[in-house]
C-alpha cells in the first residue's frame, strides 16, 4: 500500500469551501479554481522587456535587409537615390540598436553601484547572479547587432564596387576603314577620279575630321565626368568604410569588457558561496565551543563543589 495520498482534490474543496463562505460568486469561485490550472504569466521587469524589445528590433533589422537586399545590390531594380534611402534607414535602425543596448548598459552599471554594501562588497548573492545573467543578455545582443552590421557592409561593398566598376572607362578597338577613306581611293587609282571630285573630297574630309574632333571632345567630357564621380564615390566609400569599421571595432571592444565583467561576475558569486560557507562553520564552531565551555564551567563548578563538601 501507497505511504503518501494524494491531496490535490481535498485542497480544492477546502478552497471552494471557504470562497463560499466569503460570499465569493459562482463566476468568482469558477476564476479561483481555474487559476490553479492555468496560472499567470509573471509580469516582465523593465531590464527584460528593453531587452526582448531590442532584440526586436534587430530581428526586424535583419529582415529589412533581406527584403531590400536585390534592391540595393542590383544597378538596375532601384535609383541611387533609393538606394541612398535605404542605407540611411539601415544605418539609423543600427544606431538606434546600439543606443538600447547602451541603455541596457547603464542600467546594469547603476545596478551594480547600487547593490554593493559595506567595503565594496556585493550584499546579495542572488542579486550577482542576476546581474552576470544582465551582462550575459547584453553581450548577445551586441554578437548580434554585429552579425547584422557585417552583413550590411558586405552589402556596401557589393554596391560600391558596382559603382566603380561601371565609372571606368572602357576602351573601344580602333577601326581601320580603308574603303571609307578618300585618300586611299585617290593614291590607289587617280586616274578613274574625275576633277569635280577632287574639289569635293577636301570638303568631305574637313567634314569628317571635324564630326571626329566633336565626337571625341564628347567623349573626353563624358570620361572626365565619370572619373570625377568615381572618385568622389570611392572617397565617400573610404570614408563610410572607415567609420563602419570603427564602430564594429567599438562594439567588438564593448563585447569583450561586457564578457571580461561577466567572467567577473561569476567570480564574484563563486567567492560570496565560498565565504557565506566559511561563514556557516565558523557559526557552528562557534556553537560548539561555546557549548564545550559551558560544560567545562559546570564540571569545574561542580568538582569545587564536592571537594568543598568532602573536606
């Protein structure tokens, strides 16, 4: 036979019972039941839902990205000035990600100065353990936000490097028209050449030469436009490249001292488990010596005692 029953059923009775006895209606006594079933979800604290809020936003970040992706890869889907608007919106969705987890930062640091107690030390262990969790939660989030960053300036460089690829200038073969030249035609066979010609050909030549001059001082112009704007692009994507590369190596280096502070954290925690144990033995020492003095005072006390009555 069973040792234990169980007593679930009686409890509920018991409840129902005395809900009854309070005055509690039918609906009331129904939701009192029904929320030992169900129970409540525990409200989040402020720290948790900044977090699951950030961690929002960087996931609708990365899907922003993924849908914009052709768009601003592909030279013929959008306009520059699209793909302009879409970099600024990706480049302020970035800074407004590290801004939270800036946010989350400070909020840990404040938590930290607040729960130290006397000579510096952490008064709470339970208090440690959810601040190394805090720092373990931003660190994720800044691994990433960094993930997502590296994806978007892969995505740059994709576009920048199409940029310069097309301001080039592309060199055309030369064409050798032999038939098409006059000149030749003369040297070649004068005689079949009548006079009237002969005073026409200097012309069409002049006209030639001088549709050719055109047509090159257009494409010089045309060049000269596109080298200009090839470098002003690769300036402008030197200059993003160095800041983009700054502000990964920022987060990079927030990354490491947020896992060097969690790693001191635990530490930490270790050593107030380690001192609250030392604590406990000296307590029980303590207990037990008291206890062996109070007992040598009464065999003390009680031998003074006999001699005296002996004598």
């Amino acid at each position: 036979m069973s040792r234990f029953r169980d007593r679930t059923e009686d409890f509920k009775d018991s409840v129902r019972k005395a809900a009854v006895s309070n005055g509690y209606s039918e609906s009331k006594v129904a939701s009192t039941m029904a929320s030992f079933i169900i129970h409540k979800p525990k409200e989040r604290s402020p720290f948790a839902r900044a977090a699951f809020k950030t961690l929002e936003s960087i996931k609708e970040l990365d899907q922003f990205m993924m849908k914009h992706r052709k768009d601003y890869v592909d030279m013929h889907r959008t306009t520059e000035h699209e793909k302009d608007s879409i970099e600024q919106e990706i480049t302020a969705f970035i800074k407004a990600c590290k801004d939270q987890i800036d946010i989350l930062k400070n909020t840990i640091r404040n938590e930290e100065s607040n729960s130290k107690g006397w000579l510096g030390l952490s008064a709470d262990n339970f208090n440690a353990d959810t601040i190394a969790h805090k720092h373990g939660v931003v660190l994720i989030l800044s691994e990433k936000l960094h993930s997502v960053s590296a994806q978007f300036d892969q995505l740059r460089a994709t576009r920048f490097q199409d940029i310069i690829n097309r301001a080039l200038p592309r060199r055309k073969p030369k064409r050798v028209a032999k038939e098409a030249n006059p000149v030749n035609v003369t040297l070649a066979n004068p005689e079949a050449i009548e006079p009237d010609e002969i005073q026409a050909q200097p012309r069409r030549v002049q006209q030639q030469q001088q549709l050719l001059d055109d047509e090159t001082q257009a494409l010089q112009v045309e060049l000269s436009n596109l080298l200009d704007g090839a470098r002003q692009t690769e300036t402008k994507m030197v200059e993003m490249s160095a800041l983009n590369h700054l502000m990964a190596t920022h987060v990079l280096q927030q990354a490491q001292q947020i896992e060097f502070l969690y790693d001191q954290a635990v530490e930490a925690t270790k050593n107030v488990e380690l001192g609250n144990k030392e604590l406990s033995q000296a307590i029980k020492h303590n207990s037990s010596s008291r206890t062996f003095l109070l007992l040598f005072f009464f065999v003390l006390t009680f031998s003074v005692l006999f001699l005296d009555w002996y004598s």
